[in-house]
C-alpha cells in the first residue's frame, strides 16, 4: 500500500488499473548505485534532475501528486475540489507539464459532454515514493532544525 508524504496510506482500492497507461515493461529496471560524489556527471541526467527538482518544487505539483495518489484516478473537477487553492489555470498547466514528464495519465471518454480522468502512472508513483523519504527526514530532524533556526533568528 503506497506511502503518501503526510504519512497516510492510500487504500488499495484508490489504485486503479490503468488502461492505455504508458508501458516502461519494455525498459530495463533502473540500476542500482550508490552516490559517488567524484564520478562524472551525464548532463542529460544534469538536466533531467534540475528539471525534476524545479517541477516538484512548486507546490501544485506535490500537492496534484498526493491527491492522485490518495484518491486514485481522478476528473478535473474534482482535482480542483481537492486541491485548495489552486486556479483552474494553474491546474491545467501543472498537469500539462505532469503528463509531459510522464507523471500523470490522461484519459478522454468520446462523450458529451467530454469526460477527462487523470491517473498516477508508474513512474508519477515512483516520484511519489522518492518524496516520501523527504517526508521522514522532514520529522526525523524538525526538532534540529527549529533549534538552528531559533538559534540563528537569536543572533540577528
């Protein structure tokens, strides 16, 4: 059962088989290494991470990431309910930029009026995961970090 970042768990019914969700069953798992901080750096894997940081950096991104994940495949609408705050702009342009990196799933039913549902892929879950190791360090450490802080504020 997948881990959100506020601790709470997603029942196994929020997770959605997914239809027409891309397929990386074709790729090999990634590799698993151990950081080196004097190996050369691939500056396509630069990129890629400096993008990543600034897209889950803005908030409407974690905040879409979390309720897709909480609550399974999800209409527009109901994003827009579940996400406080946010405008339908924002909304649109952050799950735009979500099913670009291959993130979010998104699904148009033939209907009238149209009917659109967004899903987590794989990969969106993967992120998601990577996050919730945040999350942990974030309460592992909150007491040190107040302290650093109040220490600092303390000398200005």
């Amino acid at each position: 059962m997948p881990i959100l970042s506020k601790g709470k768990q997603a029942p196994e019914s929020a997770i959605v088989t997914r239809k027409r969700e891309m397929d990386f069953s074709a790729m090999p798992p990634p590799e698993k290494r151990s950081y080196d901080p004097d190996a050369p750096v691939d500056p396509r894997v630069e990129t890629l991470v400096n993008e990543l940081i600034g897209r889950v950096a803005d908030k409407w991104t974690l905040l879409v990431l979390e309720e897709l994940e909480e609550h399974g495949t999800c209409r527009f609408t109901r994003l827009a309910q579940l996400v406080p705050g946010i405008s339908q702009k924002m909304l649109t342009q952050t799950l735009r930029a979500m099913e670009r990196d291959g993130l979010v799933h998104r699904k148009v039913h033939p209907v009238i009026p149209p009917k659109v549902e967004y899903s987590l892929t794989a990969l969106g879950r993967s992120l998601g995961e990577a996050f919730c190791g945040v999350w942990l360090w974030a309460e592992t450490n909150l007491d040190r970090v107040e302290a650093a802080r109040a220490a600092f504020d303390g000398r200005a």
